[in-house]
C-alpha cells in the first residue's frame, strides 16, 4: 500500500552536508503497522515528513496505495493536501480558537470538492464518536487535557478516511501512565478503523507492542526490520542488540564445530558454551554472543549444561524483578530474579550459577 524506494535526504547545515536519508527501503501492506524506531536524528521523521510531502527527497520514490506521490528521477512531487493521508503530530497542532467539532471539520471544510453540511456533520460526529469524544462536540479545545487532544488529532486525522495515517510521535508529550493507557487506546483505533499507519517513535514498548512489522533506524538506514518478535530475539547487529531492549554481549572463540553446532571458550574466563552458530564459521573464529536477561535463569546451586558460575555484585529492584548482575569472569552478565526469590550481593562462584537457555536467542559472526 505505502512502496518507498531508494529514498535518500541531504541538509546542509553550518558543519557541511548532513546526509539525513540513505537509500531507505520499505513496503507496507494494506491494513499494516509499521514502525519506524530510533534515537533521535536517525532520520525516522525524516523519512515520514518526505512520505507526507513535507520535504521533498534527493533521490527516490514514494507510492500510496499504487499512486506515485514522488518520483526524484522523473521530477514528480505532489503537495501534501493532494496525497490522500491522515497526520498526527507530536504537538496534535490543536487550533485553540476552534472547538472540538471545528477542529475536527477542518479537513473536509478544506477539501476540494467539499462536502455537503450534512455530510461534514455525520462524518466528524461519526470520528469523535470512534474515539469517544462526540459529547464533547462543541468543548472549547482551550479545555482539553493532553489525552483529550491527543485523541482529536487523531479524529481529525481519519475523517476524510485516508488512504495513509502517518503518526509523528503522537504519544510522547504525555506522561508515562498516560502515555501506555493511550497507547493500547490508539492501537485499538486503528485496529478498528483498519487503516494503513505509518509510526515514528524512540519510545521500545510503543515499537514492538504496536506494531505488525518494526524498523531500527540508525545513522539514516534502517539498520533491521521485520516482526517485533524476530527483531528483538534475533537481533543482527551489535546495534540493534544493544538498543532494542537490554542484552548481554560476551565475546568468545570457537574451540570447535560441528555443521550449526559448536563449543566456543569466553574471551573473559575459561567458561564454555554450546551454541547454535552459521555454518560458514570455524574453529578459531572469534564470534559475539548475545542474549537477554530473560533468557537466563539464575539459580545458586551447580547448573548443568550451558551453566556459568560467578559472583552476585549487584541487585537492582525493578518492581515486578530484581536485575542481577553476575560477574563470570571479566564480565558482568545481568539476569532477571523474581523478588520473592532470596538473594544476597557476595555470593561466591561455587554458589552462583547462571543456567542459559538451551534455545536462547544468541546469534554469532565474525565481526558485528
């Protein structure tokens, strides 16, 4: 439905050319959710405002819904009000001088050709009443909380049924309670309204509790993509697996392999492990492991298996788990400990083991 290709978007600025967008790629199906995710200046807004029409890219193309909205090498750029979107800001650029109705109205009031009134009436009744707002038609916008706004940008957004609702960090200016009550409710909209969305945000638990397809974005690429589930549990770069969610990363050397399965030595001690590797990698090859902290289990008997032995440094209470982290070695390992479970700073190597999932989510390369 959303076809993007090649887009790339230099800026000049006071220090040189700043290179926002480099050759980004993505498809999104009809009715999909796809995220963009980043820290800020990877170019996730970047690529939404050339989307929009916005800003006008250096080379590429963008299609909505088989319709070419710009094409660089064919000199196409059609305006923003002549691609069929819905966009919410992270402001929601509410007018304070109109109500809640008129804010809403705007677009279709805008719209060649317009609507009738009746027409313009049962639609905009029709978008408050989706996200709960048509007993508050004629409230002062002045008078909104942050909630309240949030959900007629987003009204405002659908009316005219667009093709493409592009979403610019909707949620961020809310507070963290807030913030994860409208993030289930705007998940449910668009859910209901089955509308093709396009997401940017910084914010991990917006990407991968919304999303159908999530892009980690670095530097003005998009480092990887795909469903949240495989991004997050295979993830491909060092990148990806240090900025989604938290990881552990040992360094080790295979001692020997056998097709996918092989024994590696830890870089930071004498401990070993088995591990799932790419066939392609040998005896001698010098590999990174990653995996979650989830995907240990952290015991103080003598573990079997895949199981390190080390020294309890530190408890951090998160609420619903204690963070352990485990000194094995030369390094420190965190692990997830449920608070009912009793456990002490000190605890010595032949009391401390760390027993890692037989399927954990490791993955090896030469160099990552």
């Amino acid at each position: 439905m959303l076809t993007v290709r090649g887009l790339s978007k230099t800026y000049a600025t006071a220090d040189g050319d700043f290179q926002a967008l480099t050759g980004i790629d993505f498809e999104i199906p009809q009715g999909g959710f796809y995220t963009l995710l980043g820290e800020s200046g990877c170019g996730k807004s970047t690529t939404l405002r050339c989307v929009a029409g916005l800003e006008e890219p250096d080379s590429g193309s963008i299609a909505i819904a088989g319709h070419i909205v710009a094409d660089v090498e064919h000199g196409t750029h059609v305006p923003t009000f002549e691609r069929d979107i819905g966009l919410v800001f992270q402001s929601y650029a509410i007018w304070p001088h109109m109500d809640v109705f008129a804010n809403v109205a705007f677009p279709l009031q805008v719209a060649r050709p317009r609507p009738g009134r009746a027409d313009v009436e049962a639609k905009v009744i029709g978008a408050l009443r989706l996200v709960g707002m048509d007993k508050m038609a004629r409230r002062p916008a002045t008078d909104l909380s942050g909630g309240q706004q949030q959900r007629i940008a987003f009204a405002r957004a659908i009316v005219r049924q667009p093709k493409l609702l592009l979403l610019d960090e909707p949620l961020s200016n809310l507070d963290s309670k807030l913030r994860e009550q409208m993030r289930d409710e705007l998940q449910e909209l668009v859910s209901r309204v089955a509308i093709t969305t396009l997401y940017v945000t910084h914010d991990q638990a917006e990407a991968l509790s919304m999303s159908n397809h999530v892009a980690v974005m670095s530097d003005g690429v998009i480092a990887q993509s795909g469903p949240p589930p495989v991004v997050y549990s295979r993830p491909a770069t060092k990148f990806v697996a240090t900025f989604l969610g938290t990881a552990n990363l040992l360094r080790a050397q295979i001692l020997a392999s056998a097709g996918h399965t092989a024994t590696v030595v830890l870089e930071s001690g004498t401990e070993t492990l088995q591990l799932d590797v790419p066939a392609r990698l040998a005896a001698g090859d010098w590999i990174d492991v990653v995996f979650r902290p989830e995907d240990t289990a952290l015991s103080f008997e003598q573990g079997n298996g895949n199981a390190l032995q080390g020294t309890l440094e530190r408890i951090s209470f998160q609420g619903g788990l204690n963070e352990c982290h485990v000194k094995v070695g030369t390094a420190v390992i965190r692990s997830n400990l449920h608070p009912s479970i009793a456990a002490n700073r000190g605890i010595c190597r032949s009391c401390c083991s760390l027993q890692l999932a037989a399927n954990m989510p490791a993955f090896a390369k030469r160099s990552i």
